[in-house]
C-alpha cells in the first residue's frame, strides 16, 4: 500500500511529481480546522506552509500520521512539541527562500532610493513628473544590517555589487564571518546612527519585539530609510508612522507585518512608505525550490530514511539519554541565558563537561548549548539539530573539553564565550532536579535556570538589594528569589532577582539609573 500525503496548500507542481513516484497524494486546499482533523486521519504525511496551523488536536486526529513538512522557512505554525510526543517529524526547507527575501530587499531599497512606485503611479494616471522624481544612488550609501545570518549575508553580498559600504549588528557572528562579508560589526545603537539604510534580518523573539521603536528611530539620520523583510512584531508600527509622518527618517518599506493579512490602517496613510504583501518567498524559483525539498525529505521518512532537515528529534539511544537528558536542558538554558545577557560579537565558544555528563556522548548536548545560545539570532527556527550548522555558517569556533573532576557536584557544565577580546563564563549544574546557574563570569552564586530573572552587576554596597527591592515593588513587580555574588568586599558584585513580569523599558531604565548598578539585563528562560 503506498503511503498517503495531504497537501492543503499551493505546492510548486515538482514538488507534486516528486511526491507522486511513491505515494499518494491528496489535496485539499485550506481546509477548515474540523475539516482537517477529518482529512489527517488516514494521511501518513502532511505538507503545509504558513497558513495551516498544525495544532495538538490536528495531531491526535492522525492517527497514520509519520512526517509534517513545513514548504518554508519557519515550523511556527506547527505544534513541534506535540508532535515530537507522538513521534511524528517536522521538517522544513531552512534555504529555499534565502536568495528571494534578499532580492526583495534588494528591490524596496532600489525603490526608496529611486521614486519607481510614484513615478509608476503617476505615469499611469497620465502624469510627466521627471522634475520632481530625483532619486540617489546605492553607491557609496552605508547599509546597515541587523542580523547576518543566511538572508543577511546574501544582502551584503548583493549590496558590494552596488559599491555599498556594509556595517552590521549581530553578536552571534564572529569577526572571520564579518570580514569574509566585508562587514564592519556595530552596536545597534552605532548602526543606527551611521547607516543610510536599515535592513531588519534577526528573528521574532520576546527580546527582539519592536527592536526599533520611538527610540531607535529617532537615532537614525533623517534621510535614512528602514526595510524590514524579515519578521513584522521587530517593528514598533506606531512609532515608525510617527517617525515618516514627522519626517524624522525620510522613509521605509515593509514586506511583513505582525497580524498578517490584516494591515495596520495607519500605514496606508503613510508618506514615504512602500508596502508589500509578504512577497519575500514568493519567487517561482523559491516556491520550487521549497517543494522539492520537502517532497524529498517525506519521501525519505516514509521510506524508512533519515530526513535532510528534521526540526525535533526522535530517536534518542535510552542509556545515554538517562544521564544526558537533564544536561540537554541544562545546556540550552544556559545558552539562552548567555545569548540575553551578553552583546559582544562571538569568536569561540568553549564546552567543558565535569562528572558524570564527560563519561557519555555530549554531542547532543553541545548542539542543544548552541540551540539555545542562536536562539536570539537567527531568523531561521534553530534546534539540536541544525544549530552546529548554523553555527559554523556564522564563523563560530566551536570546542568541547571533557574531564572527570568535579567538585561538590555529580556533574557540570562551563560555557566559556570569547567576544571582542573578552572572557565571559557561564557554569551550571544538576540540582535536585532542577537547571542551577552556579557561576557568572567570576561570581559563584545559584540561581534556578527558570523564570523571569533580572541580572545586574554592581558596586558592593550596603543597601544594594534594599533598592533594588524598593524600585521593583514601586513598579508592581513581585519577587521570587534574590541571589548576590562576590569576589570580596566593597568590590564589584553581581545580583540575580527572580521576578513574576518581565520589566518594561521604563522600569529597566530606572533600575539601570540606581547609583550602584553598573549594568543590568531582563533574561527569559
């Protein structure tokens, strides 16, 4: 019997032929939630893209159900964690669409630059207006792009072919990758302030929601223009329609929004705003090239064969998972908790594994620290398995160093980041458990890898955690723990409070103002 694949939504027709030569295939576009339920029951694969949600309920309905393949980028329209409990595989087509989102964003700056929408529009309307259409040139315009990972990258490459000068902000890519893209690394702040154009390229996260904002905005120069082809919640619209109403920057394009279909009024009002319907991917060439990846990869799986691209894992050897397990989770919360505190672009990333945890394999275990430490950075959704790719991708040096001896502890793990010539140091361990932080850079302390945590370093002084206390309870935020570190007395300290909400700008403004704080970040695990 030749398995069945459901397809309910437009795939490029070599994907269909590709899926064709061993299985069935069903399709039913844009299907009701119930409908779907309804047509899973007897499929053994799916094939979406973005508009499908694969829900917990869609899951428990398939029974035959082996393998949902996403024709995109993202999996965030796909419950991954049900599906991983019922063993089912997510794959997705990470590349297919890299070359296009960078065309794309080729194409909106040459726009801004150059009036082409206008002078469409009025010559259409009858209009000879070549006085008042004076456009600029690309050449030697400073492009700033925020985020350097695969999109990123292509438009720095394309953007040397126009004679631009390229700076960049992303703390996950070392200074080899950068160089090899002739890229001069920035603070965000410095970005902002130096480029002509601001190119958004980082991922959709808590941290990186309204990324530029009223105050980011406002840095740039007024005859800057931002794009944004990447993730819609990194823009704060508001502001942005303020800041091109105001003519405080001189103009913006956006592909992506954050409730898509449905369009912000305030924006087709806008001067000096060019909009288009999320046609970053929408090539020929991508929407080919996305089908026939994951028409392969589910031919693969039901065939019995490992796919190129897997989302979640599956098969994980028992014994080693006994022991390793705990350490998994340990190690991608502490790489998320480095990847909210620190800012310096990455060199070298060092793994060294005390006790119990150096007797097995810690492949898995690497890959999860760096999982969680590219959390923050990538526009593609990274996991176990493709965040070492990712992470060479990036120029990243990745070590592990194994040892017996460990003190105190049945095991432990030290995540050692070098960035800008600097040492940071993260060390964690099992307790009762429970992922423990015991060591931030050099303060011993314990803290509890879960939760909302406000980290600071400060001066050692009497009255420290008194403020500290008196300021979050006069902004309603409750607290659940305070940890304090130090090395000796009257010297410098570090504070981790465990908190109920995350702070607001305002509140984290406040708490960064306290005379002895030296600096402070919101970390979400």
């Amino acid at each position: 019997m030749r398995p069945k694949v459901l397809i309910t939504e437009p795939l490029a027709e070599a994907g269909i032929e590709a899926l064709r030569t061993c299985c069935d295939v069903a399709i039913h576009l844009h299907p009701s939630p119930s409908e779907l339920c309804a047509l899973v029951a007897d499929a053994d694969a799916l094939i979406v893209r973005s508009a499908t949600r694969i829900t917990a309920e869609v899951l428990a309905a398939a029974e035959r159900l082996t393998i949902v393949a996403r024709a995109g980028a993202g999996v965030d329209n796909i419950d991954v964690e049900a599906a991983t409990r019922r063993g089912v595989v997510v794959v997705n087509a990470p590349d297919s669409n890299s070359i296009a989102v960078a065309e794309h964003t080729m194409a909106l700056m040459l726009c801004l630059a150059r009036p082409i929408c206008r002078a469409n529009a009025g010559m259409h309307a009858g209009r000879w207006e070549k006085a008042r259409l004076v456009g600029h040139e690309l050449r030697h315009k400073v492009l700033g792009l925020v985020g350097l990972g695969r999109v990123g990258a292509a438009v720095a490459e394309r953007a040397r072919a126009f004679d631009m000068r390229i700076i960049a902000h992303d703390p996950f890519v070392s200074p080899e990758r950068a160089a090899q893209l002739d890229a001069e690394m920035l603070p965000l702040d410095d970005l902002l302030a130096s480029a002509d154009y601001v190119s958004l390229h980082a991922p959709a996260t808590d941290r990186t929601r309204h990324l530029i904002a009223a105050h980011e905005l406002a840095l740039m120069q007024p005859t800057a223009c931002l794009i944004n082809c990447a993730r819609g919640e990194l823009v704060d619209e508001a502001a942005l329609v303020e800041a091109l109403t105001a003519g405080r920057i001189a103009g913006a394009a956006l592909d992506v929004y954050p409730n898509e279909p449905h369009i912000n009024p305030a924006l087709q009002q806008c001067p000096n705003l060019i909009l288009t319907p999320h046609l970053g991917a929408s090539t020929a060439e991508a929407q080919d090239v996305a089908a026939v990846v994951v028409a392969q990869q589910v031919v693969d799986v039901v065939s019995g064969r490992p796919p190129r691209y897997p989302v979640n894992v599956l098969a994980l050897s028992s014994e080693e998972m006994a022991v390793t397990r705990p350490y998994v989770d340990l190690a991608y919360r502490m790489g998320r908790f480095y990847a909210q505190f620190a800012q310096e672009s990455l060199a070298r990333v060092d793994l060294t594994f005390a006790g119990e945890v150096s007797h097995h394999d810690t492949s898995l275990v690497t890959a999860s620290a760096l999982a969680g430490l590219l959390s923050e950075a990538s526009e593609e959704p990274v996991n176990v398995i493709n965040a070492p790719v990712i992470a060479r991708e990036r120029g990243l040096v990745v070590n592990e160093v194994r040892t017996t001896e460990v003190q105190d502890l049945a095991g432990l793990i030290t995540l050692e980041a070098q960035a800008n010539g600097r040492t940071r140091l993260l060390a964690g361990t099992m307790l009762r458990n429970q992922p423990h932080i015991v060591r931030i850079d050099g303060y011993w302390i314990d803290v509890v890898a879960t939760g909302i945590l406000l980290v600071s370093e400060h001066v050692e002084q009497p009255g420290v955690i008194g403020q500290m206390g008196t300021l979050l309870g006069e902004e309603g935020i409750n607290i659940s723990f305070v940890q304090v570190g130090r090395q000796e007395r009257g010297g410098r300290g570090i504070m981790v409070v465990g908190v109920d909400d995350a702070l607001s700008p305002r509140t984290m403004d406040r708490v960064m103002a306290m005379p002895s704080i030296i600096d402070a970040w919101l970390v979400q695990l």
